[in-house]
C-alpha cells in the first residue's frame, strides 16, 4: 500500500430533490477520481436534507435500508467504477420503528465493509435528532479498505473524546466526520475539536460540513471543511464557508508512525485509571 494516500471530502448544497442530489455527488466523485483520488466522503444524510431542524414524521420517507437500499447500492456501483473508496452517510431503516443516522463504508471494489451508526444524538433546537435516530449500536469499527484503516464518527458524535480514541485504539488511520453544523451554534468549535482529536488520536480526520441555508429551518451551514493530520495541522486551505467545494489532498500515512513515535500518547495511556470514566 502506498504511504501517501490522495483522498477527497465534499461539502454541498443542498440541490431541492434526492436523484440531482446523487447525480451531483456522483460527478464530483467522478472528478476526485480524475484528479486521482483514492477514497472520498459526503456529508451527514448527504442525499437529503437536513430535516433534522423540525420534528415532522413526514421526514422518515428518506430513510433506506443499508447496504440493500438504492443509494448505497448506487454507490457501490459509482466505486467499482472510479475505483475508490466510498463513505455513504444517509438515513438507515433497520426495521419498522428502528432508525439511525448511519455511514455506510464502501470498498473500492464495490464490496460493502460494513457501517457504521452515530452513538450521540442531539436534542436541541435546530438538531431535532432524538425525533428521528435511535442511538448507535454497531461500537466503533475500522474499516480496512484498499487505501488503509478507515472510521467513522458523525457530526455531534465530534464533542465526544471517548468515541476518537476508540476508534484510534482500532487502528484507525483515517476518520470520516460527516456533519451538519451552523454557524451561531458551533463555528468557534469546528476548527478547534477535530484537530484535536487527530493529535490526541494521533491519525487524520476529513471534516466535513454541509453549506448553506434549506427550507426546513434557519440553520446556515458554513462549509470550512478540511483534513488535518495527526499532528493537528490542516493538509491544504480550509473549504469555503460559503460554497460547494470538493476538497482533494494527499496524506502521508507515514506520518502517524512518525507522530506515535514522537509523541508515544499511546504508550503512556493509563487505562488501569480510567474506571471512573465508564461510570453512568
């Protein structure tokens, strides 16, 4: 496996109906693989809207079974044919009333890995989650998939260190954050939490946020999306904060053997200490 690994995050707009919606993804997918990516990630539910910010039972038409519904069975379509790599967040029915918020991991092969289902689900204005999800059940897997070990954590789930370090603890190399934030609510943080998280983890994270305002609330999405390697820098500019953008990057994967030697976080954890953070 190469050391250096070109990878792709889009941040979009919010297109009005779920076929246009894939359609744009699936181009800029197409364009990532001319440019030579070799793994790419949308957005939280990204071929939707962010129905979140009202409570309405109409909004549990976009869920879709995962891996057999037809987004993701059109994705894996869209990887065998680029060749890459594909993370799939969308709104996933279990079975009657058992609904997540969850990101399918797509081999660049066309081979479903697996998913992987947000833990945390907020409640507050704008974030009418617990309406919709039930809470993650599947714990914290890495993925390992043709560019290397890849995770999953989505958007309110970054707050949260205890869910970072797991799945660095799993071999993660690279995490997905699919998200959806506005700016009055969580600007401040975006730049701040998940570099962090890829220092105190020591791997690097795709952050990724939805941009501009849609019909369902006032929430105004504001882009800024990134890599950032493990040892907390951004990998390139920052996204526009107020325009769709595909973001393409090459991340040296040695880096993070480099960062772990230098650094050795994981080797002076003390896990025969932490008791008390497991307890209720």
């Amino acid at each position: 496996m190469a050391n250096v690994v070109r990878a792709a995050l889009v941040q979009a707009t919010w297109t009005g109906d779920t076929e246009s919606m894939l359609a744009k993804h699936e181009e800029h997918a197409r364009e990532a693989a001319r440019r030579g990516a070799k793994i790419i990630g949308f957005q939280e539910v990204f071929n939707s809207p962010y129905f979140c910010q009202v409570q309405d039972a109409e909004h549990y038409r976009w869920a879709e079974p995962v891996p057999d519904g037809p987004t993701v069975t059109r994705m894996r379509e869209l990887a065998r044919e680029t060749g890459m790599v594909i993370v799939v967040p969308v709104f996933e029915v279990e079975q009657s009333g058992f609904y997540y918020n969850t990101a399918a991991v797509i081999d660049a092969d066309g081979t479903v890995l697996g998913k992987y289902r947000k833990h945390h689900i907020p409640q507050v204005k704008g974030f009418w989650e617990k309406f919709y999800f039930k809470p993650g059940n599947l714990g914290w897997p890495v993925f390992d998939t043709a560019v290397g070990k890849v995770g999953v954590y989505i958007c309110y789930d970054r707050h949260f260190p205890e869910g970072w370090r797991q799945l660095g603890l799993n071999g993660a190399q690279l995490v997905y954050n699919p998200s959806a934030t506005h700016r009055g609510l969580s600007s401040h943080l975006w730049q701040l939490e998940q570099p962090a998280a890829a220092v105190a983890n020591e791997y690097f994270v795709a952050a990724i946020n939805r941009v501009g305002q849609e019909e369902y609330g006032d929430n105004d999405f504001y882009g800024t999306s990134y890599f950032v390697d493990p040892r907390g820098q951004f990998v390139g500019d920052v996204a526009s904060d107020s325009k769709e953008e595909l973001v393409v990057r090459d991340l040296d994967l040695g880096l993070i053997e480099e960062v772990r030697q230098q650094w050795a976080f994981y080797r002076d954890r003390r896990p025969d200490a932490y008791e008390g953070l497991v307890r209720p």
